[in-house]
C-alpha cells in the first residue's frame, strides 16, 4: 500500500468516526427525550459540519443515522420511496406496461 493510499485511508476512517461520533450523540440525546424517531438526519449533516467542517448528504446521514439507531435496537428511519405509479421503466412509453 503505498503513502498516498494509507493517507486517504486514514481520512476516511476519521471521517467515519466523526460522523458516527455525532450520529451517537443525537440518538442519545433523543433517548434522553424520549423522541428516537423524532430524529432529522438534517441534524446530523449541520452538526457534522459545525464540529468538523464536513460536507455530508443528507443520504450519508440517514445511514449514519441508521447505524447508530440498529446499534441500540430502536427501529430505523426510511425515506419515502416513490410509489409503483411513479416510477417510469427506462425505454418505456406512457400507457405501455412491459408485460408485452
């Protein structure tokens, strides 16, 4: 493994542990609060940046986020997904379903 390579990944395990370290504190101040599910992944992302200065999706978040909840057997946070009506099949023309 050369330098460069054992450098960026030792940023990318800090990166890890700081994003988890603020994914475990906000679960835990919403146990303390009793509102685990009351939880914004947003938080994670503005907190993450405040502390550390990193640039996080609010999709990284989510998984951070359900991390730490699976950790602590709460139950996790989903995304709404589109509904079946919603999604267009790639090649597919409207009125058309692909059982031709």
């Amino acid at each position: 493994m050369s330098w460069k390579q054992r450098k960026a990944a030792k940023a990318a395990a800090r990166r890890h542990g700081q994003i988890l370290r603020v994914a475990g504190d906000i679960v835990t101040r919403g146990a303390m609060e009793r509102n685990v599910q009351g939880i914004d992944p947003n938080r994670i992302v503005a907190i993450t940046f405040g502390r550390y200065r990193l640039r996080v999706t609010e999709d990284e978040a989510l998984d951070y986020l359900n991390a730490e909840l699976a950790e602590r057997g709460y139950p996790l946070h989903y995304v709404d997904a589109p509904a079946p009506d919603d999604v267009t099949i790639p090649g597919q023309r409207d009125g058309q379903d692909g059982d031709q």
